[in-house]
C-alpha cells in the first residue's frame, strides 16, 4: 500500500500561482488556446454521468478547470456556448481572474434527436470548427471537457511535437477494449469509418490538441463520419463526439498523419475514484486529470473563494482510500447476486 500522506503532500509544491506572459499564451514555440464546451439544452438528454438538475454545473466546472489552468501558468479557458449571454450573465456573479472566456457558437448543422444520450457532447464539433478557424500560427487548439482539473502545464517539448505533427489525443484503446470488447469496438469504429482501418484505436473525448492546418482536415472528415454515426447510432455501443471524432482520426492517421499519445506522454489521466487498481501517483505527475466520477466536487470547488488544486487532491486521495476499503465487498457482493439472477 502507498503512503497517503505522502500522496496529499506531495502535490502542494507543484500548485501555485505563477506569473504568465499579459497575452496569456505560453511561449515554448507552441501556445495552446484552452476550450471548452458548455451546450445547454434543457429538454434533451443529459449526459448519464451527471447527477446535478442544474444545466449550469457544467460551467461550474469550467470555472474550476479555468481556475486551475491559469494557476499553473496556462491561459484562459474559453467557453464555447450556445447560450453566450446566460453564459455570460451567471459569469457576472465571478471573480474577475476566475473568469472564462465566453465565445457564442454559430447555429449547428448537426441534427440529433434530443433524447440521445451525450446529446450535447456531439456539438463539441462545432466548436473545433469554429475556434480551429480563429488560431494563428504557431497556436494548438486545446479541446478539453469541463470536468478536468490542471495539476501543472504541459511539457513543451511534448507541445512542439505535437505542432510539427498537427494533433495530440488521448489513445484508451485499453480501457474501451476491455470494457467492452475489443470486436465490438472496432466493428464500431469502422462502421463510423466506411472503411477497414488498418489499426483501430478510440481516442478519449476529454482533451485533444490540434492545429489549424490539421483541424481544417480533420473536420470535413468528422462531419463526415458524423452522418454515418447518425444513420446507425442506436446500434452503436457508444453514443456521443468520441464515436465519430476517434473514427475521423483513424481516417487520417491510416493516411499517414501520426498522433502524438498523450495519454503516454502523461498530459492527461482520466480516473474515476471508484477504479482503485491504478496507482494514484501515476496520476499525479499528469498534467491534467479528467474527474468523470467527482463531478460535484469540482462544482463545490469553483465556489471556494480560494482556488486550490491541492485541496481537490485529498479529495481524491482520501476516496481513493475509502474505495480501497469498500471494493473487495462489492466484489464479494456482486459474487453472491450473480447466481441468484440466473445468470452464467
């Protein structure tokens, strides 16, 4: 077992707040531009994962991611938005340096029944669109879900691979093979694709890192793999901007484009507190977390008057501990409820 109390220490150094260049772009030869969506759609399908009744917990959550990008030296998080002025108006009750950028989406031209699940995770297509159209040179579009948390900034060596190669994503091909089995998800994948792939992988929606030459490529394909997602989408294991994004991408790296992993690199870690086999240290020398499962404490956390990153990791540490405890009951639990249902 590791030292806990090391782990909750350990992180505090590494939070704090640095000074960072008035444009708030860092300068490593490749700037990132930080994004994320916030579609609100009261009467559509949420996503499973979220419990909160309040549409704005999302931007919550943004609040937090920003909080913790610009203490670690990143810029400033822009909210990409169908609603810009309620956007803007909930915004108005925020401390200034707390403050994301808001950009007002254009209409979109994808259609989706309303009760899809992920519903407003597929517009996230829109908005690499139409922020991907806005870079300058030298600038790498940071897609990332409002459920993240920055711990430090992102290696910049890894930042100018990831510009010469044009795109950096997170490759779970592991987690969604194992999960769900890896013929269903191919079968997935490439019934998105129209085509054989030569080597599936699923690509995480949380974070992507993309240039403008490379987004003005990818987003043709996605739309493209998007109305065949859309004709087959209840047959589809996965619903949502992971389905057709991962299948565009496969799209473009089977025709020589290569994918810098940044999963690999440790940019990102997704951890879900109830997955308890995973080292918790691993995590903490990622550059950003993806809190699928603490949702709600992100949410608390962006109404603190004090932001702190290391706040958030005891969390984490002290429900990654408390699970420990409680998963050999649900297995031994789960053991005895499997023979009583019938099933083999």
């Amino acid at each position: 077992m590791f030292d806990a109390a090391l782990l909750r220490n350990g992180l505090v150094p590494t939070i704090r707040q640095i000074d960072h260049p008035a444009s708030g772009y860092v300068h490593t030869g490749a700037s990132v531009v930080p994004c994320a969506l916030v579609y609100l759609e009261t009467d559509s399908a949420g996503s499973p994962n979220c419990k909160s009744a309040d549409p704005f917990c999302y931007l919550e959550q943004a609040i937090t991611l920003n909080r913790s990008l610009e203490a670690v030296g990143l810029p400033r998080l822009t909210v990409a938005t169908n609603v810009a002025d309620e956007v803007t108006r909930y915004l108005g009750k925020v401390d200034g340096d707390s403050r994301p950028n808001v950009l007002q989406l254009t209409p979109s031209g994808l259609t989706l029944p309303r009760n899809t699940r992920f519903y407003s995770a597929h517009f996230k297509l829109d908005m690499i669109e139409q922020l991907g159209a806005m870079l300058r040179e030298g600038e790498l579009l940071m897609v990332l879900d409002t459920d993240m948390l920055a711990l430090r900034t992102v290696n910049k060596e890894l930042l100018q691979r990831c510009q010469a190669t044009g795109v950096g994503a997170f490759d779970i091909s592991d987690q969604e093979f194992s999960a769900y089995g890896d013929a269903r998800v191919i079968d997935d994948l490439e019934t998105v694709a129209g085509v054989r792939l030569h080597n599936p992988r699923w690509f995480g929606g949380e974070v992507l890192l993309a240039s403008g030459e490379f987004i003005k490529e990818l987003v043709p394909c996605a739309h493209a793999c998007f109305e065949r997602y859309r004709r087959v989408i209840n047959e589809l294991n996965h619903n949502g901007d992971e389905a057709f994004i991962s299948a565009a991408l496969n799209l473009l790296s089977d025709a020589g484009h290569q994918i810098i992993d940044l999963g690999a690199n440790r940019v990102v870690g997704r951890h879900w507190s109830g997955n308890t086999h995973r080292d918790l240290r691993w995590f903490k020398g990622c550059s950003l977390l993806h809190l699928p499962g603490c949702k709600r404490l992100l949410e608390r956390q962006a109404r603190r008057p004090v932001f702190s990153a290391a706040h958030v990791w005891r969390s984490l540490v002290v429900r990654h501990e408390l699970n420990r405890t409680v998963w050999p009951l649900r297995r031994w639990v789960r053991s005895w409820v499997r023979p009583s249902s019938g099933r083999r």
